[in-house]
C-alpha cells in the first residue's frame, strides 16, 4: 500500500502482488481447516468494508483466521449503500457485526451504517467490530463511531471477537434467568 501511494509500484506489479496473496490466503485457510469444535455452538459474525470501500485484501485475511478459530463468517465485499448491510443484518443472526475502514473518506458512511444498525435493532442491537487502516491512522476517528470494540489486526479481532461474543451470551443467560 505504501509504495502504491508513494508511487514506486505501478498497478500491473500492484494486481500481480494481490493475486499472488490471495492464493496464498485460499492455500492457508484450506491448510488451516475451519476450527470449529462438535457440539459448540456456531460463532457468525457479518464481515464487511464499509459502503463505498474497495479495499477487500484485509477482510479474506479477517475472515480466514476467524474462520480457523471457529467463526461462521459472511464476507459481503464492495457494498455500495448503508442499506445492503443493513439487510444482510436483518436477514439472519449474527453475533457479531464486523466492519472495516481503509480510508478517510468512507467515515461518514460507516458513522451513518452503525447508527442505522443501532436504530434498526434497537431492542437488541448488534456487537460491532471496527478495523483498518483509517483507524490506525487516524485513531481519533474512534471517537466519532459507535463501536463496541476495535481490532488493529487479524489477530486480535478474533480475541475480541471471542470476547464480545462471550459478553453477549452472559447477557443473554442473566436476562434469562431474571425473566423466570
């Protein structure tokens, strides 16, 4: 990417580069295998650049690795509006709502993407997990989104992933347990 914005990498060496790692990433998750355990109950999360992005490199590594640790991951890459997101949301159970920023000028859009999924669950609203590169460079950019956890890297959105997911199925048994 830096060599890209610094201009020392032409877009043939750029898609030949993207295309060699995706190999690597479809070898490496086939050589991972999906980690889920017999008897767990299924981990999903919905995983997603934010509307407008077309960055998509980060979200096949997140989701890989997610999936070697037992996740149930839907990519939905290059979304165009708030509202498709909000629709696979609607569509099925996700524990967790990932969602990526690679630069400043898709802020706005996933402010308003929370904030609609806030609103459109608002008895129960969805976990949400932001990452990417705006926010590692722009770490000030987290205080303008309601997140409930950010991840800078792979590795770490599955810890935090894990622990979100952990969080809300406490919640779920001590709302349980206080309704009988």
């Amino acid at each position: 990417g830096d060599m890209w914005c610094q201009d020392t990498c032409d877009f043939i060496a750029v898609t030949l580069a993207m295309g060699r790692l995706q190999v690597v990433l479809r070898n490496l998750g086939a050589a991972m295998g999906h980690g889920s355990k017999v008897g767990a109950a299924p981990r999903r999360m919905l995983l997603c650049g934010t509307p407008g992005e077309e960055h998509t490199t980060g979200l096949s590594v997140v989701s890989t690795i997610l999936q070697h640790h037992g996740w149930q991951v839907n990519v939905c890459a290059y979304i165009d509006e708030v509202e498709e997101i909000i629709s696979l949301a609607r569509a099925e159970t996700y524990d967790v709502i990932g969602l990526t920023l690679s630069c400043n000028r898709f802020l706005q859009s996933l402010i308003d993407c929370v904030d609609q999924l806030h609103a459109v669950f608002e008895d129960s609203p969805p976990r949400v997990l932001v990452g990417g590169h705006a926010f590692l460079a722009h770490p000030e950019f987290l205080t303008k989104v309601r997140y409930d956890a950010f991840a800078s890297d792979a590795v770490e959105a599955v810890k935090v992933a894990n622990q979100l997911y952990e969080d809300t199925r406490t919640e779920r048994l001590e709302a349980t347990a206080g309704c009988c």
